[in-house]
C-alpha cells in the first residue's frame, strides 16, 4: 500500500493521546434537534423491538440471514429502494432514500460473536442451545444505525432537501471484513461521508485510529496411525500446528512491541489414539502499520512451512480476512464530538442502576466506574488495540464514528458482561443516543458543503498524492463458509 507511509508519519502522535478537553457546556443546539430527537424517539419502540430480535438470533458472519432480512424489512417499509446482495455477499445490502449530488452513509453491522453465550443477566448464565452472542453489541449497532437512518430520511422529506441517506447493511464484521469487499467492489466511490458507531462502556467521539490486521487458517495434512502398535508409521498434523506455534512463540520476543498474534487451535485431531492426519490453526496478525502486519506475516507462514518439514507433514493456508487502520478524520471527530455532547450520557432507572451495579461487581479489573455513563470523553486523538473493517472504509471515503455507553461502565468488549447489557434495556438506550449523534452529524453535512468540503481535503491530505488502495484479503472472495 503507497500510503502506508503517510499514515505512519502521524501514527505516534496518534498513539500518545493528546486531550483537548471536555467542554465544560454543551454547545448550542442547532435548530434540527428537536426534531431529529422526536423522530429518533418515535421510532424506539421498532428500532428496540429489531435489537432485541437480533439479539436473540444471535447469527454469526456471513449467516445473518434473518437479522439482514428484518433490517431489510423495516427499511423498506420507510420507503428505502433495497439493493440485496452486493458484493458477492448474500446477507450485505444498500439501502437508499433520496435524490441529489450529497451522498451520507451509515454503516450497520448485525453478525454475533461465536463461542460465547449469556442471557440478559447480571450474572453468568448460559442460554441452552445458544452457542453465539451479541457480546460486541452489533444487534445495537445495526438497530441505532437503522434508527439514525429512518429519522434522516424523515427529515430531508420534512424539509425537502436535495441528498441521498444510504445505510449499507455489513455483514461478518467479526473477523471476516464484509466491507472491504464492499470498497473493493467500489460502493463507496460516490460516499461523501460515511458515518459509523460502536457499543462501549462509555460516550466518546475521539479520534480514534485501529490496528491494521490479517487472519488465516492453516491447514497441517499428515498420515494417520495406531498411536501406540504403529505410531513410526503416523505423521502428526498436530505435531505440525504445535510446531508452528512453539516458533511463533518464540517470534514474539522478537517483534516491534505494538505487534498483537493470537491464534486458537480449530483441529486438532478426534481421539488420542489416532495420530491425526489433519490439524489446523486459526491466527490473527496486529500491528498499527499495514506494511509491518506484511512483514509479520511472512515470518508467520515462514513458521508454518517450517513446522511442516520438521514433522514430516503438509501445510496450505486460506486467508480468511483483512484490514486496513481506520483513517482518523479530525475534521469530522471535533463535529461528531460537539453532536454527542448535544445528546449527552446515558440516564439509568432504578432497576437499571440495580441492574448496572450487580453486572459490575463481576467484572474483573474494571477500567471505569457506575456513573461514567453519564458523561462525554474529552475530545483526543488515540489509537485503539482492536481492529475492524471501518478501516477500508475510511480508506475509500471520509469516515466518522461515535461510541456510546450502551454496555455497565468498566465492561470490556468481546464478554458475557457486554452480551448481557447488549440484551438489556441499557444497551437499548445507548443504541438510541447513538442514533441521535449519528443523524445530526448527517443533517449537518447535508446542509454545510464547507464542512464536506474540509473534511474532503484532509482525507485527500492523509491519504497522500500517490494513494493507491490495496486490501490485505487480495482478490479472494467473500469466506462465507468461515463460520462452519
């Protein structure tokens, strides 16, 4: 990738965070906000109903057929023209509502996370059956994103203003990068600005950069035996996985300090008494630069094929996903932060604060404190440990997002804590204040061609004059069976 560079010249002063402060009042409210918030509130008890539904299916990436078909569903029966299918991918789709030269997107994404399963508790409590769970809160991301959708697409009506409001519909965000087909099937080339929010424990529009990544399966083929009468006749594919993981183990003492590698055996034989002749492992590859995640990785499959010769067995790897830093746009942050602060923090119930203190008391090392829902971050520019497919997004348009605390404050993503909340009526009023922030950032770009325009050349600015976009999938196609 050409730009890496450009990005990486600002890549420290991005991770060393620099706060500019919080506001010590909420700016003015422009005269919009009334209604953009009558509209969002209106429509609550559908975009609740549609989080509590896909919370509930909790369907893993590329198999949201039913969580895509309701959202699909709700969108059209506010008017949207419905485009199924882009991308080469079954469960991804554009909806759209307007006419005009200014196109705002806002992403949605509605896939689970597997391995995990909560009910909507505070304490652990596994559904039987159930063997996915909204624990990074998508079912809310997909449900606000809808909300924010529908109450911008009520106001251009309302006010007749030329534009277009599209929600693209982002499958398999967890791991297998259903936007980076997207852009590279160049459905974001006439975007103006695209619009995104995530689930967290607390409120905060800053800009915030990711880690650049890339994953793989990789596949050991030995020769299987009787373990014990003819083990000299076995080739162990574990013995190769395991292998290649002792060498990466061994890499890591040897790598730049931002570096992330996790991996999970997906394969490792049936019963101990066969030598397996299949075995695979599952790798994920982090760093804040793409070049380095390249660099990384080829020392990776270097480990992989020397795990295979030293075992006497086979290796081939699929790359399974991919994806690029987000693009941070301080243009768009510093307004997307002065909407959330219009909006503020979340108000708990008695029975929600009830249920926020006993969640609480569960969560191991918490960062942060019953109370933090109610407030804004200050405004910063930092760098996050997660990766997500945004990324290639804001490579291909200006893109901003907005965090808002739908989870206890102090839950990290990704655990039974966040699927409970994502379930429950706090997760639901999060969703809604991020509905809120979303729309109003869209009527202002609807309405201020300077701030397009500003946000237009610092994109152009960051992204550099020899930019040329390459993802790290290459040209596969969509692993719609990743999640079998």
């Amino acid at each position: 990738m050409k730009s890496t560079a450009n990005l990486m010249v600002t890549i420290a002063a991005i991770a060393v965070a620099s706060s500019a402060g919080a506001q010590e009042s909420p700016p003015q409210q422009p005269p919009e906000t009334d209604f953009v918030f009558q509209q969002v509130d209106a429509y609550a008890p559908t975009s609740n109903r549609v989080a509590r539904q896909i919370w509930e299916w909790a369907e893993v990436g590329y198999k949201e057929e039913k969580s895509s078909r309701l959202l699909q569903q709700e969108l059209a029966a506010e008017g949207f023209s419905i485009e199924k299918g882009v991308a080469g991918i079954p469960t991804a789709f554009i909806a759209s509502w307007g006419t005009g030269p200014t196109v705002i997107a806002i992403l949605a994404e509605f896939d689970a996370l597997p391995g995990i399963s909560q009910d909507a508790l505070p304490r652990r409590q596994e559904i039987d059956g159930k063997k996915a769970a909204h624990a990074c809160g998508h079912n809310l991301f997909a449900a606000g994103s809808l909300s924010a959708a529908v109450a911008v697409k009520r106001w251009l009506e309302q006010t007749a203003t030329p534009g277009v409001v599209r929600l693209y519909g982002t499958p398999a965000e967890e791991g297998g990068s259903g936007k980076v087909y997207m852009v590279r099937a160049g459905l974001f080339d006439d975007v103006d600005v695209a619009l995104h929010w995530h689930a967290d424990d607390q409120n905060t529009a800053a800009a915030r950069t990711s880690l650049a990544n890339r994953s793989a399966k990789f596949r050991f083929r030995g020769i299987a035996a009787h373990a014990s009468g003819a083990p000299q006749r076995g080739r162990s594919a574990l013995d190769g996985v395991e292998a290649m993981n002792f060498m990466v183990n061994l890499m890591r003492e040897h790598v730049p300090q931002e570096t992330r590698i996790h991996y999970v055996i997906t394969n490792g034989g049936a019963t101990p008494n066969v030598v397996p002749d299949f075995a695979e492992v599952f790798y994920y590859v982090r760093h804040p630069q793409t070049s380095r995640v390249r660099e990384l990785w080829t020392r990776v499959e270097a480990a992989a094929k020397a795990g295979a010769l030293g075992t006497g067995t086979k290796v081939d790897w699929e790359i399974i996903h991919g994806n690029n830093p987000v693009l941070v746009n301080e243009t768009l942050a510093k307004m997307m932060d002065r909407k959330l602060r219009i909006v503020g923090g979340v108000t708990y119930t008695s029975e929600e604060e009830a249920f926020a203190r006993a969640l609480y008391a569960t969560i191991n090392e918490p960062n942060g404190k019953i109370g933090d829902q109610l407030t804004v971050q200050p405004y910063r520019r930092s760098i996050g440990g997660g990766s997500t497919d945004v990324g290639d997004v804001s490579w291909a348009t200006p893109t901003v997002g907005v965090r808002t605390a739908t989870w206890v404050p102090g839950t990290p993503g990704h655990s039974w804590q966040a699927a409970a909340a994502s379930g429950s009526s706090i997760g639901l009023k999060g969703a809604q204040s991020a509905a809120k922030t979303l729309a109003l950032a869209a009527v202002e770009l609807f309405q201020s061609p300077e701030l397009r325009d500003a946000a237009r050349r610092e994109f152009v600015e960051a992204r550099g004059a020899d930019y040329e976009y390459v993802s790290l999938l290459g040209e596969r196609k969509p692993p719609l069976d990743y999640r079998d």
